[in-house]
C-alpha cells in the first residue's frame, strides 16, 4: 500500500474536521498499543460507547 501524508486540520471540504490531538485542557490517562487484526479486543470489534464526558482519539496508521 502506498502511503498518504495525513490530512490536515482544516481540509475538510464538506466533511467534519478530525482532531490530531484532544482538545485544549484535557490529559490521555490511558494509551493502548497499536491494534492489528490479531489483536483488536472483541470490545471495540462491536457496538460500543464511552461515559459521558469522554474523550477518544484513534489514529489509522493504515488502510
């Protein structure tokens, strides 16, 4: 696969912008490894949601 450098801020066209980081004031409190195939936890492999008032921000590294 080739690779495409990411989008930046700002290019949306008609689309929402994606955030690079979280938002101005908040802090990670937790970071996972990298998920393949192999070992992307059956939660996130489903309908899922997060409590109120927090955040997640994923990164496609590829595909």
């Amino acid at each position: 696969m080739g690779s495409r450098p990411p989008s930046e801020p700002g290019q949306a066209g008609n689309r929402k912008l994606i955030p690079h980081q979280l938002p101005a004031g908040l802090k990670a409190y937790k970071l996972t490894p990298d998920f393949t195939p192999g070992n992307l936890p059956a939660a996130l492999q489903s309908q899922h949601s997060t409590k109120a008032g927090v955040w997640g921000l994923l990164q496609v590294l590829e595909g």
